[in-house]
C-alpha cells in the first residue's frame, strides 16, 4: 500500500456501452415482477430505478422554485443498502512476475502484491453482492487496449492468447487471469489497458446475452456491466516505463493486509462485550442489542511510501480505508450516502435475521480488498433463527461465493 500513482482510477461511472470512458460500473435494473428475457423498452423510469424516478420528479418543480414535501416522493433506499445485485469491487492479485517485476519471493510471507508491471500475470477477482450476500454468477472478461476498442458493434472477439493482449485492441479472456500490457507513454492519448466485465444476475438471461446486447448499445434487465483499470506500481517503475522524470525515490511493490479485521463493541441486557470478526466469520448477536464496527490492522503491516518535497522526499506510513456496506439497515447512519471511515455504528435487527456486513478496505495506491462478516441475529437465550424456510436457505448458502469460515467469530481477550 502506498501513494496513489497519477490519474490510476479504479472504478467509475459510465454507460456500458461507451467507447468514451474505461472505467465504469453500470447495473440494469430489473423491476419488480418483469421476467428477464423481456426484450421490450422501459415502461417506466419510475419501474427500474427509484433515484431517477425522484430526479425527474424534481427537476420541473426545483425550476419553478416550489417546495415539496417530503412525504409526497417515493423513499430512496440508502447508497449503503445492498438490495439488489451489485459488483462492488474487483481485487487485483500477482500471482507470477515478467522480467520487470522483482520475485514474488522477496515479499514478506502471506502477503499478496496488489499491483504490478508489464509482463506480470495478475489474477482479477470480481467481488458480487446482493441482499441475500456474496453470489458467483457467470462472467465474461475483455481486455482492451486503447479507449476506441471497438466494443460496440458485432465484429467477432478475438481470444487472448495466453491471457495477453492479442493484435488487436480487443481480445476475450479465457478466465480471470490476466498479463499485464505494455505501459503507454505518459502523453499518449486514449491508449491504455483495461478490462470488461459483463456478467448476469441470478435468475437472469446469460452472460452472453448480456454482451450481445451491451454492444449492441443496449441495456437490459438481468445484467452487470463494469470496467477495470489493471493497477501498476510501484510508481518509480511505472514513471520510468513511461518516460517520465523519476520525482520520488524507490518503493516496494503494494502489498494487501492479511491482518484486516473487524474488532466488535457489542452493547445487549447482559452488559458489553468485545468481539473480533475475521473474514468469513460469523457473529451471533442478539435482537435489539447495539454495537459498534471498527476497522482493525496490525500496525506492522502498514507500508511506508515518499512523497516528493521542496528539500527531500518524506516518508509517511499509509491509512487505509473503510468503506461500508450492509444487507440490512444496521448501519446506524444519518446519511444514505456511502460512507468511508475506520468505523461506524450499528443498530441491530429488532426481530430473528442474518444480514451481511461487507467493507472495502482502501488502499492510498487505490487497489482494494474485501472484507465480510455475517452476524446471526437470534432472540435473546439463543433461540434458533427463522430463515425461510430449509429449501431457501440450502439456496441461499449454495450462492456464496466464500462459505462462512466459522460458526461463531472470536472473543477477543
């Protein structure tokens, strides 16, 4: 984990199918009751989204400077609320090094390098959620070249050999692993490497149909879409690679922090207690109690980067980040916005559930990792939870895309 390399966003917003913009996550609604393979035109705004429905709403009456009550329009749910399916982020891992990279040996043991150069073989995991938890639906992978790839249209995808680029500026992947491309130089324009990522909600149409429409300009029911920009570092390398004047001293590659966990003040009728959740754990709680999330890691684990000064380089050690997400309303929050932080309250369910608490630990480079903690609400004295029934919850424990590591999470000492 270190500085941010320049101009090296991750995600962003944009439409699909848009030769414009590289970085982009765009999620099809799917309105209540409408089957997935409906081919048809929104019926409504209103249907499909809940947040455009207020902005259209809004719009002729903040022209005419009339003021509305609250009441009248329909409730948002918070940006933090995982209701329906979302891609939420994609880890980068190095999992072989080209003749640029220093040997993945050299690393401490149990850490994972986050982010690469040219040459390096880099494992993409695309982390999906929804109200129901972590899913691993069908997934299509693109590596594209330059801006203007050709994306929209029907001409035939090309594979990637051996996950590499191929002649042309659009190539399919054979899997989720991928060889970093040649850095351009620093002033070219429109010409950078990044990754596709179509995929299909449960119960929607196919991966493939996804991609059929998306560069068909289309955008329909029952479809994931998003983009990625591979990370490269350390920054010395990358400047050096691109031509640029080298302004800061040497550092070593990012790495993850296997540490990351969520530490639990837990508030109930029985007094507090304090709780460590790794990832995959469970918590059991119980209904009405409150507690508090805090992001932990071992401070050993915390990198140093240089920043360039009028004098000379400074040294400082990275903070990283927590941004929160929940499958239930426990965050207790004023905001519906999503927030980042190293902490944040919690309101527990009034009534028996489980529900998901998942973050994403920020990294100063810009890479990521996933962190994520169910918590098993139950009546006080322990009394088994009501989850829908035997043949739903086979269901839902199917879908995961990492099992629960443990039964109950640790005590803390």
């Amino acid at each position: 984990m270190r500085r941010p390399p320049r101009s090296r966003d991750a995600l962003r917003l944009a439409p699909p199918g848009s030769d414009g913009g590289a970085s982009s996550i765009v999620r099809a609604a799917r309105p209540r009751g409408a089957s997935s393979s409906d081919g048809g035109a929104l019926a409504s705004p209103c249907a499909n989204s809940l947040d455009l429905c207020r902005r259209l709403l809004m719009a002729p009456i903040a022209a005419l400077g009339v003021a509305t009550a609250p009441g009248c329009l329909p409730e948002v749910p918070p940006d933090w609320l995982l209701e329906a399916p979302r891609l939420l982020l994609i880890e980068q891992e190095v999992i072989a090094t080209g003749e640029l990279s220093t040997p993945l040996t050299d690393d401490p043991p149990g850490r994972r390098r986050r982010e690469g150069l040219p040459g390096d073989r880099v494992r993409l995991r695309p982390i999906f959620f929804d109200a129901d938890g972590p899913f691993s639906p069908e997934v299509i992978v693109l590596l594209s070249t330059t801006v203007r790839d050709g994306f929209v249209g029907d001409t035939p995808i090309p594979p990637c050999e051996g996950g590499a680029a191929g002649v042309g500026p659009l190539c399919r992947l054979a899997d989720l692993d991928l060889v970093l491309p040649p850095l351009p130089p620093a002033d070219a324009v429109g010409v950078r490497s990044f990754v596709r990522v179509i995929a299909s909600e449960p119960g929607g149409v196919s991966a493939e149909t996804c991609l059929q429409r998306a560069r068909a300009g289309e955008v329909r029911y029952g479809c994931l879409y998003a983009s990625f920009l591979p990370r490269y570092g350390p920054l010395d390398r990358v400047e050096t690679l691109q031509g640029e004047d080298v302004d800061v001293p040497p550092d070593p590659p990012d790495l993850d922090v296997p540490s990351a966990r969520l530490e639990l003040e837990i508030v109930g009728a029985d007094g507090p207690r304090s709780v460590v959740a790794h990832h995959g754990d469970t918590v059991l709680v119980t209904v009405g109690e409150r507690a508090r999330a805090t992001l932990g890691i071992d401070r050993d684990e915390l990198q140093t980067y240089s920043i360039p000064a009028v004098d000379a380089p400074i040294e400082q050690t990275e903070v990283p980040r927590a941004i929160w997400w929940s499958t239930a309303r426990a965050l207790d929050l004023d905001t519906t916005v999503t927030i980042r932080g190293p902490a944040v309250a919690l309101a527990i369910p009034d009534e028996p559930a489980i529900f998901d608490l998942t973050l994403w630990v920020e990294e100063r480079s810009g890479s990521a990792q996933w962190l994520w903690v169910r918590f098993d609400v139950r009546e006080r004295g322990g009394a088994a939870v009501r989850r829908r029934g035997g043949t739903a919850v086979r269901r839902r424990r199917a879908r995961l895309a990492r099992p629960p590591r443990s039964s109950s999470a640790t005590p803390r000492r």
